[in-house]
C-alpha cells in the first residue's frame, strides 16, 4: 500500500471523525436547550445556573469550620477548664460562629442558675439554625417550583401541537413544526426535573448538616458550663 495513499486515507477518516462529533455536540445542544423554547432559555436554565451558585456558596459558608471551627472548641475547653469565664466572654462575644454565639449566651446566663444558661444555650442555637434553615429554603424553593415549572412548558407544547393538527383540518400538519412543539414539551419537563433532583438532595444534605451542628454545638456547650461551674454542695 502506497504511503502518500495511507496518510490521505488516515486524514479524511479524522475529518470524518470530527464531522460527526461537531454534528453530535450541535445535536444536543439543539435537542435539548433550542428546542425546549422560552421556558427553558429564560425560566429554567437560570434557575439552574442560581441552585448551582447556591450550592457552591452554602458548600462554602455552611460547614464544620464555619460553624464549629475546631480551634475555637480547643480554646473554649482550655479556657474553661481553667476557669476563665471573662477570656471566654471576650473570645466569643464578636464571633458570628454558632458555636461562639451558644457559648456567649451560656456563659452569660450562668450566674442565674445552670438552667437559665441551658436555656439561654438551646435559643442562642435554635435562632442560628432558624436563620441558617431559612438561607438554604431558596434551594427547597427552587426544587419545588422547577417541575411546575417544566409541567407548564409541557402543557404549551402539548397545546401547540393539537392546535396545529386542528389547523390542518383533518389534514397531516406539518412535521417539522409538529415535531418542534412536541420538543418542547419534553425538553422543558428534562430541564424542570433535572434542576428539581440535585437542588431538593442539597437542601436535604444541607438540612441534615445544620442539625448536626446543633446537636454537636448543644453538647459541648453544656461541656462548657459543666467545667466552669462549681460543683453543688451536698446536704448535711
């Protein structure tokens, strides 16, 4: 086989090769982002691109080292343990950490007995929880309304598609155009799920790791006051 022959055979099959992969990319991007319409340029794929962005900040702002950062815990318990209440008040009276904000109100509460300050513990956490919960509810709310979402745009198609068969008067309507509602009702029922799936699963790992963080802050807290206190005298 003649050389100049195979090197002309080996350039037109990777020619072909990336035809057909230049073809397949514009495939999808025409199947499932231009055909799916309106709904999905302006409605769902935004909200995609937001429940990512959210995703990413919450990843961020919402873990151990924000909220029960380990070198905080390590001063509290050294401080505590040498009975130095005024260091700790200072330490945690500028931090926004949960951890900070449950120690502060502890430990300024325990002059009025261990149970106003379990309980000043339980509201300074139960209000960091309610403000971190209501932060991810835009990830539930997201979740919720994408399907709808999706359900709308297939209704539009749907509806767009028998009005052409009734236009065609007993007629075949044309296909293309047929075929183009039709797309549409699928495509944004894809995009409407597939926002729905990841953003509802990161609202529940989100959730679960707040309340984690709350159990976990409530007990070293009472760790904390349990140190600091004096123990109670026993009756004679």
């Amino acid at each position: 086989m003649h050389p100049t022959w195979t090197i002309a055979q080996h350039l037109a099959d990777t020619r072909a090769a990336i035809a057909e992969t230049d073809i397949t990319s514009v495939s999808v991007l025409h199947h499932f982002v231009i055909e799916g319409g309106w709904i999905t340029w302006f409605i769902l794929i935004p909200l995609s691109v937001i429940a990512i962005a959210l995703t990413i900040n919450y990843l961020i702002t919402i873990r151990r080292g924000t909220q029960l950062p380990a070198s905080l815990a390590h001063a509290l318990v050294s401080a505590a343990g040498q009975g130095q209440i005024r260091n700790i008040l200072e330490v945690t009276s500028q931090d926004e950490t949960m951890l900070a904000q449950a120690a502060f109100a502890g430990i300024s509460h325990l002059g009025a007995g261990p149970e106003a300050a379990r309980a000043a513990i339980d509201e300074a956490v139960e209000e960091r929880v309610t403000k971190l919960l209501r932060k991810i509810e835009y990830l539930n709310v997201i979740g919720n309304i994408s399907p709808m979402i999706g359900l709308f745009g297939t209704v539009v198609g749907i509806i767009s598609a028998f009005s052409r068969i009734c236009q065609a008067g007993g007629g075949m309507p044309d296909a293309s155009k047929l075929a183009g509602d039709i797309s549409v009702a699928l495509v944004t029922t894809f995009w409407g799920l597939l926002i729905a799936i990841p953003a509802l699963s990161a609202y529940a790992l989100f959730r679960n790791r707040i309340d984690g963080f709350a159990a976990e802050c409530v007990k070293l807290c009472d760790g904390l006051l349990a140190m600091v206190r004096p123990p109670e005298k026993k009756a004679d």
